[in-house]
C-alpha cells in the first residue's frame, strides 16, 4: 500500500515541473492509475513468498524475489505505458484533455515500478522477517481471529487453484473447442458493438441550462422583453421553484460594436438572447429531463418564437471548439441563392430524423424590410440629392453619431458622453411615420435657411422580406444547420446526418461545398486517430515483447488475448448503456493495458518453465497455477479502485464511463489471461524446441501435483 501514496505524489512532482496543473483530468488519470499501481509490488511480494516456500533462505529469497522479476514486470509496466502513446494522436479539444491524464498514469506507474524494485523488499525483509522466523522456528502459527482468517481463506484460495488447474486442464485439451468459443464470444461482441453506439464525449449533468429564445424577426426590444418574461414566466411554472437557483435574461445587442468579441456571435438582434438556468444542487430532475421537458412545452406554448439549447457547461462549450450546437452542417459558396434553398432543405430533413432536436438555420433569412425608391427627378427639383437624403435618414433612425459624432466631458468626473440627436422609437409606428421624416431640403431665398420637405414626397416604399445576417468563410457565403441531439447518440444522427448531406451535394452548383463541422468532426478525428495510435501501440508492445523473449511466436499469445478485453468492454458498455465515447476509449486503452501485463507476466514465466524443460503445455499449465494469484489481485484491486468511479454522480460522466469501460475490460481480460492466453502458448511453443536435455519431456500435464505451486 506504500506504493500507491509515493506512486501519485512523484507523479504529481513530475506534472508540476512540466508546467500542469491538479485539475479534473490529471486526478481522474490518478485515480484510473490507483488499481493497478499496486501490480509491481504485488507481483514482488508473491515472488518472494513463493520463494520462501521452496525453502530457501529469507535473505536471498527477498533479493531474488525482486531482482528475479526485474524484467518481466518492466516489459509489462512499459507495455502499460506504451498503449497510451495513441493518447498523442488526438487533436483539438480532445488533445489538450486527455493528454494530461495519460501522462499523470504514465508517472506513476513508472514511478511503481521503481517503488518495487528498491522500497518493496525493504519493506518485505523489515515486515516478514518475522513471520518467517517463527514459521521455520517451530512457534504457533498466528492466533486470533485474524490468524483464522488468514488460514480460511489461504484453504478456500488453495481448493480454488485445484479447480482452475483442471479446468485449464481441459481447455489445453481441448485444441478445437477452446477457439471455436473464444471466436463466438468475440463475435457476439462485435454483434452487440452495433447498438452501443458512439458520442465525443458522455453528456455532462452540470446543473446549468442555456436556451437561446429567438423571437419573430425585427420584433421591437420593449416586445423582445415582453416574450423574454413571459417565457421565463412559463419556465417557473413548469419546473418547480425547488430545483431552480436562477434564472438570468439577456437578450440584444451590445451598444458597442467591439463587445461582440466577447460573445459567442449567435444573438444576431435585439429580438434575439440567451435565457440562463441555474438549477438547484439538490434539483429532483436531472438537467437532461427538465431540458427535455422544456423543449417540448415552449414550442408549444410560443409556437412563433425559435427555441434552441446551447451548452451551458464549459466541458460541452471545449468539446464543442466554439460553435454553439453539438451538429453544424455548413453550406458554403458563391451562389447564395441557392445555398439558402438548400440549407433550409436540409434543416427540414434534418428535424425530421428521430433523436434530432433544435434543428434550424443560424442565419436570419425572412427579416421584413421596408425598401424605398427615391425619384431622383422629383429630388433634383427639391435640391436634393440621394446622399443627403440618406444622412438625414440615419440621422433620425441611427442618430447623429453615426454621420458626425459629438462629445461632452462632464467637469466633475472627467468622462466624456456621446451627444446625440435621434428620433424616439416611440415616435414611428407605421409606414406613414417613415413617409413624414422631415428632408433638409436646398437653402431657400429668404434667410437661407433649408427649406424641410418630407421623405414621402421624393421615394415610395413596399416591404420585403431579407436576410439580417450574413456570415462567411474564406470570402464565401455561409448558412450554418445547427441540431443538437436527445436520446439517441451522436454516432446514429451523423450517419442519417452524412445520407441527407449527400443527397444534398448532388443539388450543389460546382466550387460549391457542404461540410459537417461540431462534435461529429471532433468525434471522427478523435476516434480515427485513437485507432492509428492503437495500432501503434499494439506493435509497440509486440516488438517490445520480441526483442525480450528473443521470439516472434511467443509475444503472439498476448497480442490475439487482447480481442478478449475489448469484447468485456463492449459488453460492459451495452450492459450499462454507455455509449463508446473518447474517455470510454480512454479506459479501454487503459484495460488493454492491464490485460497485456497481466498476459506478459504468465508468458515469461511459462517460458521460463520451458527452459527448464517441460513441454509447452506443462508450462502454460504451470505458470496459470503459479501466476493465479497475482493476476487476481491485480485485477481486484483495480475493479475496488473503479467501482466508485463507475458509479458517479451529476457532473461525473466523464469519469464514469472512463471507470465502466475498465471494469469491462479487465473482468474479461483476466479471464481471457488465466484461460486464453496459456492456450495460446501451449499451441504456439508447439512450434518452437525445448532444451536437448530436458527432464520432463513428454510428461502429460498434473494439475494436482502443480496446484499449490507459489501458493
């Protein structure tokens, strides 16, 4: 247990001297790393009694107990270490979160191992020196309750092995059953990878909701606060008071232009904003469910206004590399026209696909606007012209600090105010108010004041309707599709998703272009590159393996096992219904691992059974015997160290998954290690000659006489 607190601090020195920090990521690598940085030590400490067991001396037993094993539980630790090398693959927002917690679990494991070569016999030669004395002294065994204890279960443990060596008897026996089933279960979980699903990263239950209210283009700010109380009105008369903290409104632009920058750009207008929610700790709703409940009753009870959710949680905002919606389908090209027919087709299909929510056209594209001709004859016979007109236009509508701007400092503070002439909003209520603004006409004879003449008298106007907001990328018109998605999982909406968008493409006028942007982009990258930095992984531990035991066959036995801990995790995913998500692939990179140095263990010292000279199923058997042990403490104490993680709790999915995932593969990895592997060992050192002289060649397998070997 020593390991594990010295293990975590020289992980958390060698963090801080790169520059990290003790956050969410780098304390859940920590606590992923807590189950199995006692597998170095745990492995010395069965070394040695297993050797103390033989007879030998207590000195040279802990000496050999640790130095014998120098090598193999390096190959193992570094093969742990080795599989999250994929973890420098990822790019973006997945990169910068996931990288700190890889590198707290490569510290401290490395830092275990280093542990267990110096501190660990230490300890073992300072705790056990007794017990070995009074053993081999002739003194009572240990008394008590404990003492009984110990001997229960060292009975039970013993009767155990018994079964596994004849089960594993019978496996090795089995030459064409035992593939037959490993294949079928490995298929069976590649059937049931179909409905588990995929997601960038597990939706977090942060306690905080953002729904953006749109209301009716060019709708008055005074009615945009009327829509805004009533919904929030609506709100509090749905969820109740109990589970609400706050509720914030803010709606409209900034009255300088410059604030945009810190905004996320989606409020386009003053009948445009954000209403916060900020839901109570102890809420008896999950922040899923009233989000769901919200969506369904608003629509319903404003059928004109737009309602969308935005992620509210600064995971979700990362996760999402600033756009504001999980799904953005993005049209882009010169042939406006078109793109916005096309994007309004493809938000219509999009809102019509099961587990799709929110769907709708970012830009704004039916706004009513009142278009005026000016007669430019009728002016000229005013001494108008076309660009004074406009001034005097925007002078009344926008004020006069956008054609000449005035200041006054007030004496007291110091702090200049804009002066501004405009005409109160108040004051223009339909299309004859407009008609009635008074034009600066040309100076007239007497005095040579202008002569004001009314806007109605030099241009007519009919409405229309508009687009209000224009984006674009690269100079090039954009329209952004933005869907988010609820009950269902990202991986399903992308594939309806990419069918519709291909449709699409075939309506697209050339150079024009249609990209899926969001977390389906963010998702296919990751998961892609976590693939390639698997595969490399993979061959770095076989190479690794290969240059230690000389073979190419041997590093097989643990190479095709691994298949066996991916299905427990698919399998534990269904069983839980967590879809396979980065951090879910974060805790099947770290099974996988265990699997391989569990696996590398058993196969180093079935190999050194062969060179003693027993036949490859001699060996495979006795190194499940011997190696039973550890394997299984290894194993619990990583599933003690996962089961409160894999529970979790509101704000906790990330590591739940991370944990559930774990479970999954180290449950049936050990199995498939303590089963599989020593099969796989007795087929392939088939092929490869034991020693001239050895003693046990041709002896049939005795699970009863290697039963309680390293017990």
């Amino acid at each position: 247990m020593v390991s594990i607190p010295l293990s975590i601090l020289t992980s958390i020195a060698v963090l801080s001297a790169l520059g990290e920090t003790i956050n969410t990521m780098t304390l859940g690598g920590l606590a992923l790393a807590v189950g199995i940085l006692v597998d170095d030590s745990t492995v010395t400490i069965e070394n040695t009694h297993r050797l103390l067991e033989e007879g030998g001396d207590f000195d040279n037993a802990v000496m050999e107990g640790a130095a014998g094993i120098a090598v193999p539980t390096l190959i193992s630790t570094l093969a742990i270490c080795v599989v999250f090398v994929s973890v420098f693959f990822l790019q973006g927002a997945a990169k910068y979160l996931f990288t700190p917690l890889a590198m707290a679990v490569v510290f401290a494991m490395l830092a275990s191992y280093g542990i267990s070569r110096t501190l660990t016999p230490i300890i073992i030669r300072l705790l056990l020196r007794r017990e070995y004395a009074g053993e081999h002294g002739g003194h009572a065994a240990a008394s008590g309750w404990f003492g009984r204890f110990h001997e229960g279960f060292n009975r039970r443990f013993d009767a155990f092995r018994d079964f596994y060596g004849w089960l594993l008897s019978a496996i090795l026996a089995r030459r064409v059953i035992t593939p037959l089933v490993a294949l079928s279960f490995v298929v069976l979980a590649g059937v049931l990878s179909i409905f588990v699903g995929s997601d960038f990263f597990p939706q977090v239950d942060a306690g905080l909701i953002q729904l953006h209210v749109r209301a009716p283009a060019r709708t008055r700010i005074e009615a945009t606060e009327k829509i805004f109380q009533a919904v929030e009105d609506n709100i509090r008369e749905k969820i109740p008071a109990r589970d609400i903290s706050l509720i914030l409104d803010n709606f409209g632009l900034p009255q300088r232009t410059y604030n945009l920058a810190f905004t996320d750009g989606t409020t386009i207008g003053v009948n445009d904003g954000t209403i916060q929610i900020q839901l109570a700790t102890d809420r008896t709703q999950s922040t899923a469910a009233i989000t769901r409940q919200l969506r369904d009753e608003l629509s319903s009870a404003f059928p004109s206004v737009l309602f969308y959710f935005q992620p509210a949680d600064l995971v979700t905002q990362i996760l999402n590399f600033g756009v504001p919606s999980q799904i953005d389908v993005q049209v882009q090209g010169r042939d406006r026209v078109d793109n916005q027919a096309i994007a309004q087709d493809i938000a219509k299909k999009i809102a019509a696909v099961p587990g799709i929510v929110d769907a709708h056209v970012q830009q704004e594209l039916d706004a009513p606007e009142m278009f005026y001709t000016i007669d430019r004859t009728r002016a000229q016979e005013l001494g108008l012209s076309v660009n004074a007109i406009a001034n005097d236009l925007n002078i009344s509508l926008s004020s006069s600090e956008q054609i000449s701007p005035n200041f006054w400092t007030d004496p007291k503070n110091g702090i200049p105010y804009y002066m501004a002439v405009q005409t109160p909003e108040y004051r223009l209520h339909d299309k004859s108010d407009l008609d009635n603004i008074p034009i600066a006409g040309s100076p007239g004879a007497v005095g040579g004041a202008p002569i004001p003449d009314l806007f109605g008298n030099v241009a007519t106007g009919h409405r229309v309707k508009v687009q209000s907001v224009y984006n674009q990328t690269n100079i090039q018109e954009v329209y952004d599709v933005y869907a988010s998605v609820q009950s269902t999982d990202l991986g399903s909406a992308a594939a309806e998703i990419n069918r519709i968008v291909a449709e699409a493409r075939t309506h697209l006028k050339p150079a024009d272009q249609i990209n899926i942007l969001g977390q389906i982009s963010s998702m296919n990258n990751a998961f892609a590159n976590l693939t390639i930095g698997l595969l490399f992984a993979a061959v770095f531990v076989y190479m690794l393996m290969v240059v230690n035991y000389q073979s190419f066959l041997d590093p097989l036995a643990v190479i095709l096992a691994l298949p066996g801990a991916g299905s427990g995790i698919l399998l534990m995913l269904f069983v839980t219904g967590t879809t396979l998500s980065v951090p879910s692939l974060m805790g099947a990179i770290m099974s996988v691992g265990v699997a391989s140095a569990n696996s590398i263990l058993l196969v180093t010292f079935a190999r050194e059974q062969r060179m003693e000279g027993m036949s490859a199923v001699e060996a495979a058997l006795s190194a499940g015997t011997t190696r039973l042990r550890p394997v299984l403490m290894t194993a619990a104490a990583m599933l003690v160290g996962m089961v409160p993680m894999a529970i979790g709790g509101a704000g906790e999915e990330q590591n739940a998954v991370l944990a559930r995932a774990v479970i999954g593969g180290v449950l049936v990895g050990t199995v498939t290690t303590l089963l599989f592997v020593p099969y796989l060992y007795s087929v392939f050192g088939a092929f490869e000659h034991a020693p001239a002289d050895a003693k046990h060649e041709g002896r049939g397998p005795t699970p009863a006489g290697l039963s309680h070997q390293g017990a």
